[in-house]
C-alpha cells in the first residue's frame, strides 16, 4: 500500500471526493421551484407572498379548480387571472398585489418563475416552474 503523510493514499482520494461533493451541493441552486408562502385577499385583489431561489418571478394565474396542466400552469378553462409581475422584494422573498379583481368565491393560486440564462431566444425559451398552489376565499 501507497502512504503520504503517514496516510494512504486511497482514504486521501475518497476525502477529497467526499470534499468536492460537498462544494457541488453548495454551489446548486437554492430552488429550482418557487415556493407560494402566503396567499390572502386585499379588496378582492389577491396578494402573494413568495420565493424563487435563483429563479426570476414570472407571473401568478388565479383558477376556480387546482387542476394543472402537463407544464404545470392551471387549465386553461379554469383560469380567472394571469398576471405578469413585477413584485417588490420582502424579508419573506417577494410580494404581489394583483392589478385585477375577483367576484366572491373560492380560487386557488399558484406563480411561475423563469430561470436565468443568457442562451434563453423567442424560438428557445427560458425553462418555466410553478409554484405550489394555495387557496383563497374572496369575499
């Protein structure tokens, strides 16, 4: 058996495995799915609390049903709002209040978010994730 420093070789091998492992994990991107923390109504607007991790806010789509298409935005049917963003940067990641408003009932939210590339084309869109979905009472 091969040693350096008194060590063998091979358990410095799996060390520095182990150590640039761990430095590829750090290096990932915090999310790669948004994260719908909040969901409640201002004056029969809706008003989203959200992170993105590295991803950049896209737009929110307010549905009378949850069911979610095979991109995961909702049912094209369903949809009662679907607004781009611009939202303000919050302790709890971003916030939106949207420009349009509801009738009374029960919707259900979710928001979309893009990743950041600089090979992203009209003919070759940026990926897009959305979020998980919450439910709101408007009244």
């Amino acid at each position: 058996m091969i040693y350096a420093f008194g060590v063998p070789r091979r358990s410095i091998a799996v060390a520095a495995c182990g150590a640039l492992a761990a430095v590829a994990a750090a290096a990932a991107p915090a999310s790669t799915v948004p994260d719908l923390r909040s969901v409640s109504a201002s004056h029969r607007h809706v008003v989203v609390v959200f992170t993105t991790g590295e991803l950049a806010p896209r737009t929110v789509q307010v549905a009378t049903r949850p069911q979610r298409g095979s991109d995961g935005s909702f049912v094209a049917a369903n949809v009662r709002l679907n607004e781009l963003m611009r939202p303000a940067r919050v302790a709890a990641g971003y916030r939106w209040r949207t420009r349009g408003t509801l009738r009374p009932g029960r919707y259900y939210v979710a928001v979309s978010a893009n990743e950041i590339a600089l090979d992203c084309t009209p003919h070759k869109p940026c990926k897009t994730s959305w979020s998980n979905v919450r439910s709101i009472r408007i009244r």
